[in-house]
C-alpha cells in the first residue's frame, strides 16, 4: 500500500511541473508539440528511474561531502545515454529535442529526487518514486504540448485537428505562449484543488 | 522653509468628484472625434471593428470577474477604454475573431490576472495588439498596406512608415506634411487622425484626466531622437516633424502611455517614462523589422513603471503636521519653524 | 585523512565507471547513428533532389575539398556516367539556420531541385518553406554562371507570404550553394 502510494503521488499530489513546479526549463521548452513533450518525458523518465536506482544502490557508499558531485556523474551518464540512444533509435524525436536532451543533467527534478527520496529509501521505493514522478512529468508536458499544438499549429501528433481553413494562433508556439499556457494551466489546477478541498 | 499648516477635519468628507467612471468616460468622450475619422474614411468596416472591440472588452471583463466571483466593474468604462483604444490602433479590415482574440487576452492575461484595474502593470490594449502583432499567421491582417488596399479613401494609399522602411527618406517625399497632419494617411482606424487626437489629448490635459508630462515628453524623445538620428543620415530616416506626424506617435503619446496603472506617478518618473518611450519607439521604427514602434515601446517602458517610480521618494509629512496630531502639538511646530 | 581519501577513491570508482561504461556505449551506438544520419537526414533528400539517378546514392557519396572547406558531395550517375550533384549549404531563417540540400544538372546547368534539410522555423508558417509547394518552383530552372549573385536564376521565385524570413533563408542558402557550385564546377572540370 505504502509502495502503492509512492508510485502515485508523482501523478497528482506531486505533479512535477504543476505542483512542484520544478523543471520548468524544458517545459517552457520543448511543448511546442505533443510529440516532443512525450519524446522529452520518456527520456526523462529513464534517466529519473535509472538514476534513482543507481543512487539508492550506491547510497551508503557514497560520502556525504560529495554526494551531489557522484549523483551529477551518475544522471550526466544517463543522460548521455538517452541522447546516444535517441540519436541511433529515435532520430525523428532526437532533432525536434536537440539541445534540451543534454540539459536533463541539470534538470531540478532528477537531482531534486536523487537528493529527497533515493539517497534515503530503498531500492524498490526509489525505483516506483522515479517512475512515478516521471510518468507525472511526461503527462504534464504531453497535455501542455498537445494544448499548444492544437492552438499553434492546428494539429495533434502531427495530424490535423482543426478545419482546414483555420489560421494556427502561433503565439502559442512561441515562448511567449509558453509562459502563458503554462499560467493558466497552473491557474486551472489550482483553482480545481480548491474546490476539491472545499 | 515653513511647513504647510495643513489640518484636516472630521468626518464628514466631501468628494471632490473624480472617480474611475469620470476618467474613463472623458477618455472616450476625448477619442470620438478620431473614431468618427475612422468611420468616415472606412465606413461600416471601421464601425464592426470598434463594436467588436469595445464589446469584447467588456464582456471579456465581466466573464473573467464572475469566474473569479469577484464585483463587476464593466460600467466603471475601463474596458470600454481598452477595447477602444486597441481598435483605433488596428485597421478597419481585420477579421473580428482577431479583435476578440486580442481584447480577451489583454483584459485576462494583461490586466485581471495581475489584479484587475489599478494592477496592472501593463496596459491591457497593448497587450492584445502585441499578442496579435507577434502571431505571424495573423501578421498580414495587420499589415496596413495589405489591409486597406480595397479603400476608396482620396488619399496615398501607402503605409508611410512602411515607406520609409522599404524606400528611405526619398520614398515619402510625396506625403505631404499638411495631410498627415490632418488625418489623410493610412493606419489605424483611429490612430491616424492626428489633428482629432491632438485636440482630443489636450481636452484632456486641460481637464486633468492626463497629465501634461508624458505626452510632452513623449512627443520631445521622438523628436529628439528622430533629429539625432535625421542629421545623422538623412537618406534613410525620417524628420523629427514625420516622424511624429506619422504612425501611432500621436494615440501613443496621449492615449497609450498615460494609462494610469502603467505610468509612473510622480513627476520626474512620468518625464523620463514620457522621453524614453518616445525614444525607444524612434529605435524601433529604425532598426527593428517591424514599421512602427509606438506599442512595443510603452509596453517596454511599462515594465520600467516601478523602478522609475523609485525616482522620486515620497515626502513624508513632519510629525507634527501628521493629521492625528492634537492641535497643541502643531502650535509648538509653528513656533519651532519660524524660530 | 582517512575521510578525504574515502571522498576520492569513492568519485574517483564512480567517473571511471561511468566513463567507460559511456565509451562502451558509444562504440556500440557510433555505426548505428552515423547511418541514421545518412538515412534520415540526407537520404530521403538525395533522393528527392537527385530524381532519376541509377546509382546508390548514399554510398556514392564522397568529401572534397572546396576553398579550404569540406563539402559532403553527393553523385548521381545515369548509365554509369556522373549527370547531377548535390550538397548543403546554409542559410538564416526566422527560427535559426536552415539546411538546403540543393541539387544541379552538371550537364546542362540546371537545378535538379532543392530540399530542406532541417530547420528551426515555426511549424505551421515557417515550415511552410520545406513543403513541395515551395520546394518544386525551384525544379528545372536554369543557371546562368556569368551573372550578377542575385541573377545566377534565370527566373524569380516568389516567397511564400508569411513566411518571408523563412524563405529569405532558403535564397540565402542557394546563394552560398551557387557560388560553391561554380568551384567545385572548376575543379571537376581540371580533374576529368
């Protein structure tokens, strides 16, 4: 039951760019569509999953006094994994990524994760807290990319959603919808807890 | 220096009248003559445009305070005042969806979500057309040239800002100064009846809905700028009098920039706010790729409010003419003053 | 002292670790991605440009050496005999740097055709550039080596409205490709 929970409260309780409001960078980022959202949480995924793994394995190995520097070591190499990976496998989602695969390292979910949960829980637990709060981050940049999308471009994954004479509202595609897609999803959740609690 | 011996009564107050409502109806009173240029030159065209606008505006507002559960302040006219403004500066050809798009995004993102009117730090109009403007699927409905070619209106159709742009300071040698004075020039549906919004800014001024600072200076950075800019190569950019007669130089300086929540309060504040939005509105116009650069630089200036509002400190009132102070204490002040 | 030497053989075990184990990983994955950048990437677009070609195109690929730069250069061959060739060059769109693979007819002086390789402009407006609509006017037309830089195209290809930067950067790049073009015609010439 206790495992249970801590695979779900990445999905909603601590929904990484909503609730926590951690990693941002990439959300801003790469939402210009569903598909690159979805191509970005995978990978974010497996690095959060691996890395918690790793670093729940090694966590009375290491010294305190360089834990964070050995956590960064482990996520970079993940992280260079999933981009030599993507580029051999996934070519399409590598391009439409770029530079952002690489920023995972520095991505404040995953050191975030590694620090509060794996370097204190065992190896079961940390594995369902990195898939959870994984799965949570991917569904949040899913969604805010498919809003985006739709808006932006009139397509969903690439196929066309709108009537065919729709001019696209490219705002949201750029950074500035960005930021205010992101507002007022953020708004909507937390007016919606709200009323749940009440 | 001698203190002022000010004392203020018990209650009862009177009022002396200002309200919202008064500002906001002596704004819209100010731009009736440059809308009815609109009208006149562009017909029923013009006339959708600044119904739609103006509706939207205020329906835009009045949704988003019910969703918020918050009082409804339509008839306090300061969406009316937004939606007006952001239809003078469009041109009387846009598709309303556009319109709507823009009045719903200046008025909830722009203005209600930073805490409705007095709040906001940017002007809720400027935010809409800059929301549109940067939609480059929408670019062309914006673009005046293409916009009004269908218009019988008796003057140049050409967009003389985007002439200068393309041609340089050779090109708009055939405007005459007079007609872009006097309203003959493509632009917006309100924004290019010069003369109308002169008059209508310095009924204003003369009423004390704006103060004189920011146009003035407004107008004194563009010309200066302009000037600099003008000796300095005088085959690509324009005169300090074009540069002023021509575009949104005029709605900006009097109308755009003296938005009461987006402008500085004090004095010194509301000069330099005024100086460098017409500064940066001559950098736009000469090195950013777009025509005009009156919008782009209030909204920059407005983010600017805050710090300039830093200029000036506040006075604090002497202890003894603070209003609580019993009569007794504020003698002995006099004394201490004239001693 | 003790402490200090634990902190070091720890990180030292970790780097090391994860230094070749990433190696290893690279070498498994460097053949795969190299081809997938081939395939993907440059394939498809060869292919395009090259219409009609019998020979590999892929593997009849090959890296000159033009005015100090290395060009990628790709051979068509039609009944064993070298007709056409392409490579990229680059040019400045709205979002970033576009890629333009443009082919040309070495017999005839013609363009074969041009595709977008990647770009960074908006989806929707930008990317408007890399649909045949656009590619296609480039198809066929003829090349006039003695001309001014910007009327080397004997005939005018409108830019798509909307996405004027977009398509700016596409001329930008056949500009750039044209002058490559003209050396590389030299070269071939002195060598055959």
């Amino acid at each position: 039951m206790k495992l249970l929970r801590t695979f779900t409260k990445g999905l909603w309780e601590e929904l990484p760019p909503f609730r926590l409001v951690l990693g941002l960078c990439p959300v801003l980022a790469v939402t210009k569509s569903a598909e690159t959202g979805l191509g970005m949480g995978l990978a974010v995924i497996f690095v959060l999953t691996c890395s918690n793994v790793l670093v729940s394995c090694l966590r009375n190995v290491i010294p305190r006094k360089v834990r964070i520097a050995s956590y960064i070591v482990i996520i970079a190499s993940f992280v260079v994994m999933v981009e030599l990976a993507s580029q051999a496998f996934f070519y399409k989602i590598y391009e439409s990524l770029g530079i952002f695969i690489p920023l995972i390292v520095v991505n404040c979910i995953i050191l975030g994760r590694a620090e509060a949960f794996a370097s204190r829980n065992g190896i079961i637990p940390s594995a369902l807290d990195g898939l959870g709060i994984g799965l949570g981050f991917t569904m949040s940049l899913t969604v805010l990319g498919a809003i985006r999308e739709i808006l932006g471009a009139g397509t969903l994954f690439g196929t066309q959603v709108m009537w065919s004479s729709f001019r696209p509202f490219t705002f949201m595609v750029e950074a500035p919808g960005a930021f205010i897609s992101l507002g007022v999803l953020l708004a909507l959740m937390n007016a919606f807890s709200k009323t749940q609690q009440s | 220096m001698k203190a002022l011996d000010l004392t203020v009564s018990p209650a009862p107050h009177c009022h002396c009248g200002a309200r919202i409502t008064r500002v906001s109806y002596n704004i819209l009173l100010a731009l009736i003559p440059a809308m009815a240029m609109g009208f006149y030159y562009y017909g029923f065209d013009a006339l959708r445009v600044v119904a739609a606008s103006m509706g939207s505006a205020m329906l835009a507002e009045a949704a988003i305070q019910s969703i918020l559960r918050k009082p409804i302040t339509i008839a306090d006219g300061s969406a009316a005042v937004s939606g007006l403004l952001l239809a003078l500066i469009l041109p009387a050809s846009v598709p309303l969806y556009l319109v709507v798009v823009a009045n719903f995004v200046g008025i909830v993102v722009g203005k209600q979500c930073f805490g409705g009117l007095g709040a906001n730090p940017l002007n809720p109009a400027l935010v809409g057309w800059a929301v549109i403007r940067i939609t480059r699927a929408w670019a062309g409905y914006l673009d005046f040239d293409l916009a009004l070619v269908n218009y019988e209106t008796g003057f140049i159709l050409q967009y003389p800002l985007a002439v200068l742009k393309a041609q340089g300071s050779a090109g708009v040698a055939h405007f005459s100064l007079m007609d872009l004075f006097l309203g003959k020039q493509v632009g917006g549906i309100g924004s290019s009846a010069i003369i109308w919004l002169l008059l209508g800014g310095l009924y204003l001024v003369v009423r004390g809905v704006i103060r004189w600072e920011i146009p003035l200076s407004f107008l004194i950075g563009v010309a200066v700028i302009a000037g600099i800019f003008w000796l300095g190569d005088r085959t690509s950019y324009g005169s300090p009098i074009f540069n002023i007669l021509a575009g949104n130089v005029m709605i900006g300086a009097f109308f755009l920039s003296t938005d009461n929540a987006s402008s500085p309060v004090n004095q010194w504040g509301m000069l330099v706010f005024g100086f460098c939005c017409g500064a940066m509105t001559v950098v736009l116009r000469s090195w950013s790729i777009y025509p005009d650069g009156v919008v782009f630089a209030c909204l920059l200036m407005n983010l600017f409010v805050p710090l300039l509002d830093k200029i000036k400190k506040k006075q604090p009132l002497p202890p003894a003419l603070s209003p609580v102070t019993p009569p007794v204490m504020s003698k002995s002040a006099e004394e201490r003053s004239a001693s | 002292m003790k402490e200090a030497a634990h902190m070091i053989v720890v990180l030292v075990i970790i780097c090391t670790v994860c230094g070749v184990a990433l190696s290893g990983f690279r070498e498994m994955t460097a053949e795969r991605i190299e081809n997938q950048v081939l395939m993907n990437v440059q394939g498809p677009r060869v292919n395009k440009v090259l219409e009609g070609s019998q020979n590999d195109l892929i593997a009849d690929r090959k890296v000159i050496k033009i005015d100090g730069q290395e060009v990628l250069l790709f051979m068509g061959k039609k009944d064993g005999k070298p007709w056409a060739i392409a490579y990229e060059t680059l040019g400045k769109g709205f979002g970033g740097d576009l890629k333009v693979m443009v082919g040309y007819d070495i017999e005839n002086d013609k363009l074969t055709g041009i595709q977008i390789v990647s770009h960074k402009e908006t989806p929707g407006v930008g990317s408007k550039v890399t649909e045949d609509q656009f590619t296609q006017r480039f198809k066929g037309i003829e090349i006039d080596l003695k001309a001014e830089p910007e009327k080397r195209l004997s005939k005018k290809i409108d830019a798509i409205s909307g996405a004027t930067y977009s398509s700016q950067g596409v001329y930008e790049a056949i500009g750039k490709s044209l002058q490559l073009y003209m050396a590389i015609k030299k070269q071939d010439l002195s060598t055959k």
